[in-house]
C-alpha cells in the first residue's frame, strides 16, 4: 500500500464518500426527473425507447460508483492507493482530486490509448 498518513487516508476516505453520495444523488435526480417527465400517453409508442432517461449517463456513473465502491473497500484493506496495473502508487492529490482513481497517470494514460472510447464516451 501506498504510503499516507492517518490525515491523509482520512481526507480521501471523505473524498470518496462525498463523492459516492454526489453521484447517488445525481442517479436518483435522473431518474425521477425522466419518471416526471414521461408523458403517459406516449408509452404506448415509447415501449421499447424508454422515455427520455439518460442511460448512457447513469450508466457512467454507477459506473463510477462501483469504482468508488472498490476503493472504499481497499481503503479498508490496506490495498488503497496502489495502480492496478502496475503497482506504484497512484499519488494522494490525484486520489483526492480523482477518488475512484486506480491507475497511476502513466497507467492511466497508457490504458486511455488502448481503450478509447471506454475512457472518453461519446456524449
Ligand atoms: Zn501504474
């Protein structure tokens, strides 16, 4: 495990949590904003696009919050902070700017060219 201290760990964990609760939130907003939204007389023609919810967007983010998941476990594994790739430390700033971070930016960058359109979805 990366080297942090207790300050440090405490700061990310409340990184990671602030971070899971926005994106939950976020979720729950899109999916009754589109239950709102939805105009009954239209499902009849609307079966199989359902209504206007944006799926691609939610996915993203339970996405991230599985992400997000993981790192809070690790975090309670002594396993946090460590790149899954290659096993150097991912770094505490990015961490904290990033928290579901779990590539060092080498590994990341490197993952982004193998993989672009996972790592940049079209909108
Ligand atoms: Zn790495």
């Amino acid at each position: 495990m990366a080297n942090f201290t207790e300050d440090q760990l405490i700061q990310l964990k409340t990184a990671l949590e602030k971070r899971y609760l926005a994106l939950k939130d976020e979720v729950n907003n899109e999916l009754s904003r589109a239950r709102a939204t939805r105009d009954p007389e239209q499902d009849v023609y609307a079966d199989n696009s359902p209504d206007d919810l944006d799926t691609a967007l939610i996915d993203r983010q339970i996405n991230e919050m599985r992400e997000l998941e993981m790192s809070m476990e690790y975090l309670n594994e002594l396993e946090f902070g460590d790149c899954i790739d290659c096993g150097g430390e991912i770094g505490f700033e990015r961490l904290l700017a990033q928290p579901s971070a779990q590539r060092c930016i080498e590994c990341q960058s490197k993952y982004e060219k193998a993989f672009p359109q996972e790592a940049n979805p079209s909108l």
